[in-house]
C-alpha cells in the first residue's frame, strides 16, 4: 500500500500514510480496497448510473467490528464517509469522492426465528434475500416494492410497499437495531435501549450512525396473495384515476393498489398493438384470504374495459419480484416526488399532460397509496412524518444515453413544480436526488427539530453527512 491522499469532511484533503492505511487493513475481517484492486469498480457502482464516483479507500466489511475500525479510522482522520447497503439510493449518497466508502454489500444473513415471528438481518441483504428466507416459513416484513432494493437504507428511510396497509411501515416493524455510532460504539436502539437514537432511526435516514444489525416482527403472509396488473388505454386513464381514488376511499388494509402511467413495454399478456403506446396500469395486491381479495378488487377491477388484466393468485415472492425486469441497475435514473393527502383533479389533469410528453420510452409515474396501518401510527412515534392515509407520486425519469440527461430531468422537475401547489408538503427521503438539500427540513415537518438535537447528540461532527443530510442543532 502506498500513501492516500483523501478528501476530508471539510471537502480537503489529507495525506494518510501507508503505514496507518495497512494498520486499518490489518484490523480487518473483510478487505480494504482501493482502485488497483479488482472488486473496487463493482464495490463502487450502484444503481443508479447518473452516479459515477470513486472513493480514495473502501472497507468491505465482514461484521459489526469491521465496521466499529472503519468509523474510528474515518472519525481519528476526519474523512468523508459514505455508507452503502444495497447501493439503491437514488441521490447516490452510498459512494463518495476521495473519501471512505464503508461497504456494507457482503454483510447479508438472515436469521429467522418463525416462533417468535423474529428476524435478524445483517445491512446488505436485500428485499429478495429477506423475503427469501421469511417466506420458507410463510412469514414476511412490510418492504418494497423492487426485491433489489437494500434492506438497510430502505428501513432507516422508512420503507413503504404491498403490504404496508395492513402491517405498517418497515420501521412500524422494527424492534431494535445495532448501531456503530459516530465515536466508533457498537450500541443497541430499541424502544428501551438509546430510545431517542432508535426513534431517529425510525424514518432519519443514514444520519445516526451505522446499522449493523435489524431485528424485525413477522406477520405472517401468503405464500400466495393476490395481485396482478390491469392494464388500460390511455385514453380512459382521467377515468380510471379518478375512480382509482374513490375506489381507495373504502379499501380494507389487505388491499394496496398503485397506479403507473408510461409507455407499455412488451409484456407477454399484452397485444403487440399496444406496445411503446401510453397506458394506465393498476397494479394491486390483497396479501389476506384470496377469496375476500376477488371481492376487495372488483371495484378497482371493474373500472371501464381494460386492456388486460391479470390479477391472480401468485407466490408473495413472485409478485415482490413483479417491477424488477423494468427497475434493472444501469440506467440514468432521476426523480422527484411528492406527498398527496388526496389526489386532487388538477392534479390528476397535471399527470395526464405530463404522459403525454414522456420524454422516453422507461420515464413514468408512479402514484404510491400508504395507510391503513402504518397511518394509525402517531406523527410523533417516530421520524417518519407522513402518517396520514396518502398518496406518493414518484416521478421516474429513466433513460440511456447522456444526452438526453438534460430533457429527461426538466420533464420530471417540470412535473414536480406544476404538482407542487397540490402536495402535502412532507416527502419520502428514499426518493429524493441528490440537488434536493433545500428540503430536508420540510420533508420532516414537525419531526425535524427533534432530529436536530438526536442528531447533536449522536454525531455532533456530521460525520454521516452522505445522506439526505439532517445537520446537528447549533449548540
Ligand atoms: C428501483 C427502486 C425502487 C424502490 N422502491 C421502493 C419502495 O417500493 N418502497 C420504499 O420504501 N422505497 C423504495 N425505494 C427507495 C429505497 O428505499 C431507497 O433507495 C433506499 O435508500 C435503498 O436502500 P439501499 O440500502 O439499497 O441504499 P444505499 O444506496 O446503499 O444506501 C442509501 C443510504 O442509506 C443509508 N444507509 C445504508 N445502509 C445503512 C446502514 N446500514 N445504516 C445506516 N444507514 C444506512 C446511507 O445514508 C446511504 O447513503 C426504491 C428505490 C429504487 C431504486
């Protein structure tokens, strides 16, 4: 190894020595990588291709110790961090410049204890590799909606999909956590244990120190639920969204039903005609007793004459893995989203304008509906902010080539801003990008000064500062 120079918290730089950079490497379980070794370009890429970063050091760790040595080396020296789990977040915050990037990738076991409804899950496992082993027990933990998604930045974010409205959000879920904090301590959150750093964790993203362990409660689930597509025709699409939302008003919480509006890839069910041609999907999921689930969707089933619909019985780790072919890594992603306590007909008439000027033929939108449990749940039981019945709008511009990099972010920047005057004023950190640093404080709401001061306590220094950033309260 031979000296670094690498970029400091303060954006500088800092020459580390040889010495001080093999005495880290021999402290750990894992590897330490730099850009000579092989895996370093594979540690660095994430999912999102608009990002293209190249950390000076990166510790792929084995286990909670080889964390603790990696925030101490990183805290003694004053180093950028970056903190990767499943590498999924769209602002890119899991890989820095120059800095130190602890890696969390190769850390992917889960535990399950199907008596007590229990498991353990070490921070790079992802949404596929938990339900893998909860679902050989007919058990499940409310996630998301793409099976690629890491665990870990998913839960501290907050975490919201299929089966949200009937067991909450991810962190409604989560029972404790073990954290290396910024002073390079191994400590245990949970209700009873740093409850304040277990509160933040709860929704406060990546700013409190790094998860090295989640315990989650079970619920038990499938392992078929419902689910499935029903496809229509653009042209109806004010329609069907319109009745999308009357339809939810009286929905029970087994029942989720998004709503994605984009060009229609050429899926096998769907005739060849309609390919490349705009549509309005509603994909939905009863994760209850399948026959309650035929009556629960005929509503939302009902509405015009789809172009196809395909709502069946189907494997819950089937139907968790439904969006992964239209969500691969690769491609340049940006986003922009909103909270909506209720989709509103201008809004609706927002949408619409906006599909029909897709910018290309991946770029789409779509429109999230959390509640039911995860809505009976305090505003301030923990940081997550939105606890009413809403619905998400998530902007996905998602195309190739750099040169349309420019069109594709005014599309969904344009939407944003037209939609703005109808949103509820909260937003889901996990789908903000990375120039969205003016809004963190409003994302929060009331939630925000109290992360402030948790945020003081536990990282006075900001060393968790690569995240959708909650500075320390001001002495
Ligand atoms: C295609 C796609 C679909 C998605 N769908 C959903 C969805 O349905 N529901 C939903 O809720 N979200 C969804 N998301 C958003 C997702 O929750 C966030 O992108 C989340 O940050 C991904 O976690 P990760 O571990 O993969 O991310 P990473 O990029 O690895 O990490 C993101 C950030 O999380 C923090 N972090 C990571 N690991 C740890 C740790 N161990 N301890 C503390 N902080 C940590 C760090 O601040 C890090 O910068 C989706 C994202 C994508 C790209």
């Amino acid at each position: 190894m031979n000296d670094l120079s690498l970029t400091t918290l303060e954006s500088g730089k800092a020459t580390l020595s040889a010495t001080a950079i093999d005495a880290l490497g021999a402290q750990l379980r894992g590897s330490l990588l730099t850009e000579s070794d092989a895996p370093y370009d594979e540690a660095r890429t994430i999912w999102n291709a608009m990002i293209d970063r190249r950390p000076g050091l990166i510790v792929r760790c084995a286990g909670a110790a080889d964390v603790v040595s990696a925030v101490r080396f990183a805290r003694d020296n004053r180093l950028l961090v970056a903190v990767r789990g499943g590498g999924h977040n769209i602002a890119g915050s899991a890989v820095c410049d120059g800095g130190l990037m602890i890696d969390l990738s190769q850390m992917k076991s889960v535990r399950v204890d199907a008596a007590a409804q229990r498991a353990w899950v070490e921070p790079g496992a992802t949404l596929a590799d938990l339900d893998k082993e909860t679902q050989a027990f007919g058990l499940a933990v409310p996630t998301g909606i793409n099976s690629t998604t890491g665990i870990a930045g998913l839960t501290v974010g907050g975490g919201f999909g299929w089966i949200t409205r009937k067991f909450g959000l991810t962190i409604d879920n989560l029972l404790s956590a073990d954290v290396v904090t910024a002073d390079g301590e191994l400590v245990r959150a949970s209700l009873t244990e740093s409850p304040d750093l277990f509160w933040a964790l709860r929704g406060g993203g990546g700013n409190f120190g790094v998860v090295t362990a989640f315990e989650f409660r079970l619920h038990k689930v499938g392992p078929e639920v419902l689910a499935g597509l029903v496809v229509h025709p653009f042209s109806d699409a004010e329609t069907v969204l319109k009745q999308y939302r009357e339809a939810l008003g009286s929905a029970p919480d087994e029942l989720t039903c998004w709503a994605v509006m984009r060009q229609a890839p050429p899926l096998p069910f769907l005739p060849a005609e309609w390919h490349g041609k705009e549509i309005v999907v509603l994909a939905m999921c009863y994760c209850g007793d399948i026959q309650a689930g035929e009556a629960a969707t005929a509503r939302l089933r009902a509405i015009r004459k789809p172009i196809a619909d395909v709502v069946g019985p189907a494997p819950f780790t089937a139907w968790q893995q439904a969006f992964d072919p239209l969500l691969t890594p690769g491609a340049r992603n940006y986003w922009k989203s909103h909270d909506f306590t209720d989709l509103s007909d201008e809004t609706i008439q927002i949408l619409l304008g906006a599909v029909r000027n897709l910018p290309g033929p991946e770029c789409e939108i779509f429109v999230g509906h959390v509640g039911g449990a995860s809505g009976r749940v305090a505003v301030d039981a923990t940081a997550f902010p939105q606890r009413s019945s809403h619905f998400v709008m998530n902007v996905h511009a998602r195309w190739r080539e750099a040169a349309s990099d420019q069109a594709c972010i005014d599309w969904a920047r344009g939407l944003y801003k037209a939609t703005k005057p109808y949103a509820a004023g909260t937003a889901y950190i996990n789908f903000m990008p990375e120039d969205e640093t003016d809004r963190i404080e409003a994302a929060y709401g009331t939630n925000y000064q109290r992360l402030t001061e948790v945020k003081r306590r536990y990282d006075p220094l900001n060393l968790f500062r690569m995240n959708q950033n909650v500075k320390p309260k001001a002495a």
